[in-house]
C-alpha cells in the first residue's frame, strides 16, 4: 500500500503545488514511483472539451504513472472561487465518499507514494457541512504543512499547526516557502519558525521567481517522511 501524505498551506497562494511536485521528483530521484492527487480544483480551463487545472497538470505531469487526468483531479470547476461556492454554482455537490474513492484508486496501481494537494488552507468548506480537512481525517492521513514566508506567517503557521492537531492527525513536515522577495527581516522569521514548530523540518525554497524548474527538488530532505 503507497505512503499517502496530505500537503496543506497556511492560506492560498503559499506554494503548495511547487512543495508537492518538489516531494513528487526527490521521491522519484529516491527510486520510488510516486503520484499526485488534486481532490478539489477551482480555476480550470477547458482542454480537449474537460475542465482541467493548471496545478492538476503538473501532478499529472509529475507522477511516475501514466493516468487519465480526472484521476487526478476529480472535481474541476471553471471559476477561480471557493470551490464549495464553484460546486453549487455548478450543481455538482462535492462528497467526500466520491474523493475516496479517487484515492483508492490511485492506491491500487503500482504507486509507492501518493502526495495529495490541498486546496487554500486547512479548514476549507467543501459544502454546507464538511472541510476537506475532515476528509483527511477520515482518510488519516499524515499532513505535510507548507509556509509561505510572508507578514504574518509565524502566526498563521502555529494556528494551523494547532488545527492540524486539534484534528488528531501527524505532522509529517514541513516547508518553508519564500513567496514575498521583499518580505522584511525574512531570516529572523524562518529562524522564529524554525524555534517554534515542533515537526521535522523538509527544507527550505528561496525565491526562486521564473526560475522554478525541475531543479526544485534539491531543496528538500525527503528523509524524515521515509520508514
């Protein structure tokens, strides 16, 4: 059965897609095949007449295994909005059920590690009722905490630690992403984070701006996640 991890961010647009795929290729350099998994995508584009995400693609393109993209990606909707707002709007209400179902696919295929992707942060709606956050649950999954290194960070880092573990599930790890260039007193807040977080430390990826490729990977220390 693949190691399965949940990667989840302190908020949107904090590099959960970059961290995954940088898990996905030092997996792969580390000799195992590896997939990912995009449960909820909001923002896609219609490609050869399906609805596909951009992050999607790039697990898709990542893994290890040659898969149709809805396995991947099981729920894709066009609007770059909350996906339990894109859901209703497209009446095609999101179930936790049908996310597991995708998972255990992926499990049945020769896949040592399977790296699923989040979408926004830890609590996010899925309906009326339900957080992604409680499929993970349900799933037990160990979670993989990205940071994006910006004002205000320490404090959103602690709190979805808190969360994380409130739900009763793992840290796994985590990473720190630079997403501000210009963020002031940058080091003194990764070594604030690093003092405060209690979980093992994966790396650490600077600023990278256009230069992101598949190089990323050598940020990363993958050694804590192996058993």
């Amino acid at each position: 059965m693949a190691n399965t991890f949940f990667i989840t961010g302190t908020d949107t647009e904090v590099g959960k897609t970059l961290v995954t795929q940088a898990l996905m290729l030092a997996a792969i350099e580390s000799g195992r095949k590896v997939l990912g998994y995009k449960p909820v995508a909001s923002g896609c584009d219609l490609i050869d007449g399906e609805l596909k995400n951009s992050d999607a693609l790039i697990l898709q393109a990542t893994s290890s295994i040659s898969l149709p993209y809805a396995m991947h990606n099981p729920y894709a909707f066009a609007p770059a909005i909350a996906p339990h707002i894109a859901a209703a709007q497209a009446n095609e209400p999101i179930s936790l059920a049908h996310i597991s179902e995708g998972l255990g696919r992926l499990k049945e295929t020769a896949a040592d590690w399977i790296f699923v992707e989040g979408a926004g942060g830890w609590r996010l709606p899925v309906n009326d009722q339900q957080y992604l956050s409680d499929w993970v649950k349900k799933e037990h999954l160990p979670v993989i905490l990205v940071v994006g290194a910006r004002l205000g960070c320490i404090n959103h880092a602690l709190l979805t630690l808190d969360a994380i573990r409130h739900d009763g599930l793992v840290v796994a790890g985590w990473v720190l992403n630079q997403v501000d260039p210009n963020m002031s007193h940058y080091q003194a807040n990764a070594e604030s984070l690093k003092q405060r977080i209690k979980a093992p430390f994966l790396g650490e990826i600077p600023w990278l701006g256009d230069e992101v490729n598949e190089s990323v990977h050598n940020f990363i220390d993958i050694a804590p996640l192996i058993k």
